[in-house]
C-alpha cells in the first residue's frame, strides 16, 4: 500500500493474504482503500481488486472467527490448481471464500503465546511500511504478533500507544505487554514485546531481542541505550 496514487511513492503498509478492505477513491491506474482490519488507508494499483460477495464480506467482517497462519510460510491451492505461498499472519479461513484449499492446514484456531510468536519472526529484516516475514517495522511486527493472537492492535506506533491499560511500574509488566519509547522531543517513535527476563523483542534494523529496564532499551552488542522508555501498557486478556 502506497502514500499516494504512485508506485514511486512511499510504501506504508502492506496486505497479506486474506486481508479485505473497502474502495474509499478510484482513480485511473490507482484504488484508495480503508482496510477492514484496523482501518488503514493507502493506495492500490487497480490490477491488483479483486471483488468479493457481500455475504461473504459479512463473515470476513467477524475477526473473532479468524484463523491465522503461524508459521514463516505455508501455501494455499487456487481454483486453478495452482500453488501460491502465503506468508506468516495469513487469513487462512478466507480461502473458501475465493474457492482455494490447504488440506493440510487445520482451520482452528492456536494456542501460542505472544512472546512465543514474536520469537518466531526473529532476525526478519526491518522495512518500513512493512507488515510480513520479508520485512517488518516496528508497529506492523507487534501488530502482526497481535492479530495471530486474535488481538487487535491499530496500525501506527502512536495509534498503539493509545490503546491499552498504561503501567506505572516495569515490575507490573507480564510477558507480552506492550513498551513505547520516546524520542527527545517526546513524541512517541518505536514499540516492542516485552518478553520474560527483562528482554524485549523489537524491529529495529531487524527483529531482535535486546535488554530492557526503566531507562529503555539495552543492546549488548554495543553497550549503549538504543531507546528511551516512555510507557508500558497492557492489552492481552
């Protein structure tokens, strides 16, 4: 999904299989669209619509029932035969509605934890705008490790940052809270999944796991602080 109705333009985020969205604008060569999911806007080429049935948007519509891929890649078989791979956080229950198959991925839904799945993406490449195992920013990897876990979680770092219930203390964090960091002037820049032990896992050049504590961010590699801690919050059940 592109910034403006150009492929020169920046890259902001990006749909997986599965994902579903409204038309908001149609321009010549480009489509404005809202996706269902999180409310996301950016710019399509218009080869790349594909309309669905409205009853069918309807049960897409209930993200409750949603069910997942959780692993680097999988596949699915189209009505032509033909393979297509598909990658971690993958709609698979979307399949029957565009007549494609896996028989041998179960369509129920997974019990993994979240700092389980977030290990699972380790060393992905960052990339801005990105939201996959090809490449990830900070937002769309917590959101990507969220929506697996059948957890809505906003698209933008501020945006997630807003959600939740705020800690006062590190010491009141479990493994797989949220920590947002701030930059000097405060504005809220970077996110991560806090994981057991004081670690914390984070998209920052790729996905890694660092040391993290009531200043923010330790990488021991250098021995420097990467990120100062702004602000904690809860939002798993």
């Amino acid at each position: 999904m592109y910034d403006q109705a150009d492929a020169h333009s920046s890259v902001i985020n990006q749909m997986l299989y599965g994902d579903h969205y409204k038309v908001k604008e149609v321009r010549k060569h480009y489509l404005c669209i809202e996706l269902q999911y999180d409310q996301s806007k950016g710019w399509i080429h218009r080869n790349q619509f594909h309309p669905l049935a409205e009853e069918n948007v309807q049960d897409l519509n209930d993200f409750s029932q949603a069910v997942y891929n959780d692993q680097p890649i999988s596949y699915v078989i189209d009505a032509h035969d033909n393979l297509r791979t598909v990658l971690f956080g993958a709609r698979m229950d979307a399949m029957r509605f565009i007549n494609h198959h896996n028989k041998d991925f179960e369509l129920a839904p997974k019990s993994k934890s979240i700092p389980e799945l977030a290990l699972s993406l380790l060393n992905t490449p960052f990339m801005q705008g990105g939201r996959s195992t090809f490449g990830v920013d900070a937002s769309g990897f917590t959101q990507l490790i969220y929506k697996n876990c059948g957890i809505p979680l906003n698209r933008s770092v501020e945006q997630q940052s807003e959600q939740g219930i705020p800690l006062s203390f590190i010491e009141e964090s479990k493994p797989g809270d949220l920590a947002f960091f701030d930059n000097k002037e405060g504005v809220i820049h970077h996110v991560g999944i806090i994981l057991p032990n004081n670690y914390i896992a984070h998209a920052f050049g790729k996905v890694r796991i660092d040391r993290l504590d009531h200043t923010g961010i330790f990488n021991p590699e250098t021995k420097k602080y990467t990120h100062q801690l702004r602000v904690i919050k809860s939002l798993s059940e």
